[in-house]
C-alpha cells in the first residue's frame, strides 16, 4: 500500500488501527509491511483491520491521486445542526479523514472498464450520512445513468447521521428513489459494519458482496440484545448469505477479481484478463443409505422408444444435471439470495460467459444419487429437494431476471423438474403467488429468453421459467400438465400399469410437442440418453446455446421489442 499522506486526498498517517488492535487477542497484529502487503489482513490470525477510503482506492484502481466528480460545498454547522458538540465533532471528522465530507465520488476505471465510484469514509463522523452524502451519492447515480455506466459503491457505516436529524432521514427515500431510475446495474460492497439507513436505501444494490467478517444489519445488536437475547452468528455476514440478503461472501483478496469477472459479464467489449470465477457445487452431505434402490435403477428397453420409456430416460438417476451444464461456461458468478427470506438452492443463477459473450443462467438443479459402490446415498437430493423449487427459490429467480433486463442481457433457463415444490411449508410462502408472478415477470420481459428441458418439465413448476422466447427440448426429455406419477393417479387409479398408461397415452415427449409446434426445438442426444454419454450431451447443449446466442447478438434489436413481446406471449395466449 502507498505512503498514506501521499495523493490527492492528503490522508494523515494517524488513523484509529491503534485503538482496532487492542481489542484482538492476536499478538502477532501489528502495522508492519507484511500486513499491507496482505491488504491489511492479519497473515497470523486472518483477522480483518480496518481498509480506508484510499486503501481501497489504491487497491482497485491503482491509483493514489484521485479528483472527485462531484464537489460540494463544506457541512455548514449554524445550517444543519444546533447539536452543541456538532461543530466541534464536523472539525474531528475533517481533522481525521482529510476529507470536506464523508463520501467519495469519482469515475474512473477498474482494469479497462469504466466504472462510477463511490466509498464511503469511516473516518468521518463514523460513516454516518447526512444530506451533503445523500446529495453526492445521487448526483453519482445520475452520472452512472446519464453515461451508462455501471455504479459501485463501497459502504462502512453506522447509519443516518443524529446530529443532522430529519435532512439525514430524508436521504433515505431520496435515494431509494434514484436508485430505483438507475438503468445500470449496481453493485454494493459491504466492508466491516453497514447498520441503519444505510442498509435501508444506500447498499441495496443488484449485486451484494459482502466482506469477510463484515456485519450487516438494521438495528444494532447491541441495542437489540438490550430487550431480547440474540443467537449466535447474529448479523454476521454468513447469516446474511442464508437469509438471502447478500449474493456472496468473498475475501478481501478476491474482491477484484470478483469485481473483473462481473464487469466483464457486464460489459464484454472492454474485456480485462484475470482468474475466471466457474461455479463451485456445496460441499453436501453424503446423507442416508437407500435401503431399496432397485426401482431407482431400472433398466430402460432402447429399442423401443415409446413414450414411457423416455419417461424412464428422463428421470434416469444418472442423467446429466444442471450443475453437469454449468461446466460449459468460461465464466460463471453465482448470484444468491431473495433478500427476504433466504436462497433456495434449488435454483442456481449467475452471471455467465462464453465466447465471450455474456448472459444470465437460471438452472434448476435436481441433485444426484450418490453412488459407493451398489449403494446409493440421497445427500445431493435431499438437499436439492429433488429439484422441486419452492416459493424462496423463485423469489430469486425473479430478482435476477429483472437485473439481466436492467443489465440487457440475454437469459438461458436450463430446466428439470417434476414441479414446484410440495409440502406447508411451500404453501405457506404461497407458492401459487410465486408461480403466477414469476410469470408474468418474464412474458412481459425486455430482454430475449430461452428455455431449455434437460430432462423432467412438469406442471407450473417448470412452466413457470419455460415461458419464454424459444423453448427448446433435449432428445429424451419430457413436458406435461404434472408429474407423470400424479397424472397416473388420478386419471388411472385401478390401472396395475398406470405409469405407463399414463406416459403412453399423453403427448409429452420432445417429438410429440415439437409437431405440435409447442416447442421450438430438440437438442440432440447420445443414443439410448445423455447418462450413456455425459461429455457428449454436454457438448449438444453447449452447441445449441452458442448458437441461440448468436442468432440473439446478431439482432438488430438487442433487445425485444413490443412486437416481439407480443409474439412471445401469443405463444401461449393462442393455444
């Protein structure tokens, strides 16, 4: 890291790390060369120090001499704040940040993309922000819109500044309201502590990263835990992760390679060579041993492909999953969370790209039965819950597809799915509400779609992220009003072949809905099913997205007009 009372902003040497380490039990956590070499991360007990405005400036951009985009004029005292101790806490603030005011605002590049940047200073009145943070802060917006740019922005903070009272509360809707006109996509970093307004209006990006060891929250704990006890991992940034409020949890050395592969997803054209983020499954538990699997491993009859038995392929337990589909990508940056309730691993989205071209993937992961010899372990299905999304899971989906329409990309679904999940706790997060509003979202999308059925398409659940522009089957998948096993049910109670009947008697297959121009499409197959040949069924489905991505970026309308919305809804309004 540079000299910290060199550049442009002038920081003084003296800064509150002093008083940060007394509180670590670390002996070893010390400013020395090797702690700024490791980005102010302690090499002994990795704990996290404090990374100021310039730090991360520096750490970015490159740069240690920067000119803001927006000036404002000095915090006047006699005009904001009677406060007795205000004047003199606004002289501290200056004395020990360097800076007129809290917020950081510049243009600049990160690699070679352009970028609107703004940090907020915790050296200045705590990173509390009153209304000259507010007005620079949506003045940056504005440019970030007016140039189309995409806005980052890095926040430590606690909250709304009290000695500015109700100019600081105002900040809250104003922003909230210029961030929901940006255009461009946002993204926010949460650095150490972000609680209060700030968490309210200021972070709510489109993409959320948060630090290691940062907390975010609302209320502090500190004055929770004053009325009711706290669990452990209380506004952690893990507990933020589960409960769907932030996309990913990243070091601080990881950051900006983080930052390189979104931006280049982002904005293609100004492509910056660095390490390629690719998915990363969970670690799963192994989970329970079936005691029974030989319905499991039924053998298929390839001479005869009746609709049962593609049935049978389709639901094959070795067949190729989403996650197999994932590998086909060059890029992929895993976006979680609906920032209501939680993540639903169930659907797995991200930022995507391949040859260069960038996309949104949204995929519906079924799990596989793990195979130790004859023996099967149900870890990866249950928890995947056998690829049956519930209502958190498409929250998520509908947060990520309206950013890919903000961003003016394409999105590809790769689906498998028996149907949406079914148990009270699907039903009690409405789960019929998410199905229709997750629909409506992307028939009246503008931005190009397509869907692909990698195996099961089953009632609303699959429906639900099908309906889109080109909708395209693998070889031996299948599509139906529900599950087969269900439909079988009711339609064929006394039946002793009622699956079979079902499947036989039901147009359901990639043929049958294709000459019924229902789909669009069929991708091919190895003979007999893509389990007798995963890396070649893998090439199928990476030839037919390079190819549908093609057609979409060789359009003169890069994105759909009403014309062609129009024409995707007909699809379904028609029929």
């Amino acid at each position: 890291m540079p000299d910290r009372s060199i550049g442009y902003f002038k920081l003084p040497i003296k800064h509150y790390y002093d008083k940060y380490l007394k509180s670590k039990e670390c002996p070893n956590c010390h400013r020395t060369s090797d702690l700024a070499e490791n980005l102010k991360v302690c090499p002994h007990c990795n704990c996290y120090l404090p990374f100021t405005a310039m730090d991360w400036i520096y750490y970015l951009t490159g740069k240690i001499s920067v000119k803001q985009i927006i000036h404002h004029k000095e915090i006047k005292d006699e005009l904001h704040s009677k406060h007795p101790r205000f004047k003199k806490k606004l002289h501290e603030s200056k004395k020990k940040s360097g800076f007129k005011d809290g917020l950081i605002t510049m243009r600049t590049n990160i690699d070679y993309h352009p970028v609107v940047l703004t940090i907020l200073n915790f050296d200045f009145f705590n990173g509390t922000i009153g209304p000259v943070e507010g007005e620079k802060f949506a003045r940056a917006i504005q440019i970030a819109k007016n140039n189309k740019l995409p806005l980052i922005s890095i926040w430590t903070s606690y909250g709304m500044n009290m000695y500015l009272d109700i100019e600081s509360l105002y900040q809250m809707p104003k922003i909230t309201y210029y961030l929901s006109e940006l255009n461009m996509p946002y993204i926010s970093i949460l650095s150490g502590t972000v609680l209060g307004g700030t968490s309210v209006s200021f972070v709510q990006g489109d993409i959320i990263i948060a630090e290691k060891e940062s907390i975010f929250g609302f209320t502090g704990k500190n004055i929770i835990k004053k009325s009711i006890p706290i669990p452990d991992k209380f506004q952690t940034e893990e507990e933020a992760l589960k409960s769907g409020k932030v996309d990913m949890i990243a070091e601080r050395k990881d950051i900006k390679t983080i930052l390189l592969n979104i931006l280049n997803c982002l904005d293609s054209k100004n492509y910056s060579e660095c390490q390629k983020i690719k998915f990363q499954p969970p670690d799963i538990a192994i989970g329970a041993k079936i005691s029974n699997h030989s319905a499991i491993k039924t053998e298929i009859n390839n001479n005869y492909m009746n609709a049962f038995n593609i049935l049978g392929i389709a639901k094959h337990y070795k067949r190729p999953t989403c996650i197999d589909y994932l590998k086909i990508f060059d890029q992929f940056v895993e976006l979680k969370g609906d920032r209501i309730s939680g993540d639903g691993p169930t659907i797995i989205a991200g930022l995507a790209l391949i040859d260069k071209k960038p996309l949104i993937v949204i995929g519906i992961e079924k799990g596989k039965f793990i195979e130790k010899g004859d023996a099967l372990f149900s870890g990866q299905k249950i928890f995947y819950n056998n690829g049956m999304p519930g209502p958190t899971e498409y929250r998520k989906a509908r947060r990520i597809i309206r950013f890919a329409e903000k961003a003016k990309l394409p999105v590809v679904f790769i689906l498998d799915t028996s149907g949406a999940r079914m148990d009270p706790v699907s039903e009690r997060g409405n789960i019929a509400y998410e199905l229709n509003e997750t629909m409506k979202t992307i028939l009246n999308l503008k931005t190009w779609t397509v869907a692909i059925n990698i195996g099961e398409g089953g009632s609303g659940g699959y429906i639900a992220l099908a309906c889109a522009d080109k909708i395209l089957m693998q070889k031996y998948a299948y599509a139906a009003i529900a599950a087969c096993e269900a439909k079988a049910s009711i339609l064929y109670p006394d039946e002793k072949n009622s699956l079979e009947i079902a499947a036989n008697n039901s147009e359901i297959t990639s043929k049958q809905l294709l000459d019924k121009h229902y789909i669009d499409g069929i991708i091919n197959e190895p003979e007999g099913g893509a389990h007798l040949d995963t890396e070649k069924a893998i090439e199928y489905i990476e030839e037919a997205i390079k190819q549908e991505l093609e057609k979409i970026y060789n359009l003169p309308n890069k994105i759909p007009t009403t014309q062609d919305i129009q024409k995707r809804i007909k699809r379904f309004t028609a029929v």
